[in-house]
C-alpha cells in the first residue's frame, strides 16, 4: 500500500486529497485508489506504461517541478478506469501522475482534443 498525497484534490474529489493507493491481487498493473478519509470513495487506476505503452502526455515543466520529478523515470503514470459491462474505459483527458519517491501527486487535465475522456481499453490494448 502506498500513501497519495494530491497537491490539489482531483476534479469531483474536493476536499479530499489523501489516498492509498494498493495493488490489484492477480491483475499486474491494476491499482485502488481508495480516499484515506472515505475508503468507500474509490477509483480503478492502471499502469498507463504497462498497459497504454503508446500513450505518453506531455507533463509541463512547471507541474513537474510541483511534484519534484525531473526524469520520466520519477513518475508513476496512471489512468483512472470505468469498469462496465459493455467494457472498460479509460480516461486519457485526464491521467494521474505520482512522484514515485514522495507519493505526490496530481489530476492533469490535459489542454489536447486528441485524448479521450472515455476510450475503450480493449481497443486499446488490442493496438
């Protein structure tokens, strides 16, 4: 279980900034993200470098230095997931990025028409 600290609470989230995140058992790459204040209020997240490896944001200079990343390799990419019985999808308009080492972390959304807020994961994965 790792601690998420958000340097502004997610969209929709507010006030809560504080969360856990914790590995899926069985399913590599796929995390909860679960309010350490409400752990009943909880989102699916996945390794966007494990499973979306075509997919790389732009993060602007000046919010990586809020989060204190300097290298790609310092930053956990995440996706927020929207499991459905007609399929997951993933919003790509707004990725999670946590400073691996701290546990900071931010929403980005993203100024570019081209990501999705809802894109099919099996569509993707299967690219």
């Amino acid at each position: 279980m790792t601690a998420i600290r958000f340097l502004t609470p997610p969209p929709g989230l507010e006030p809560l900034d504080a969360f856990e995140l914790q590995p899926v058992p069985g399913a590599d790459g796929l995390f909860t993200l679960a309010a350490t204040e409400r752990p009943e209020i909880r989102l699916f997240t996945i390794d966007a470098e494990r499973h979306l490896p075509g997919y790389s944001p732009e993060l602007p200079d000046d919010r990586a230095a809020e989060l204190g990343i300097g290298t790609a390799e310092e930053a956990l990419l995440l996706v927020v997931v929207t499991p459905s019985q007609q399929g997951s999808t993933v919003n790509l308009l707004a990725p999670v990025i946590v400073n691996r080492a701290t546990g900071d972390a931010l929403q980005l959304v993203l100024d570019d028409d081209a990501f999705p807020v809802r894109a099919e994961l099996a569509a993707l994965a299967g690219a």
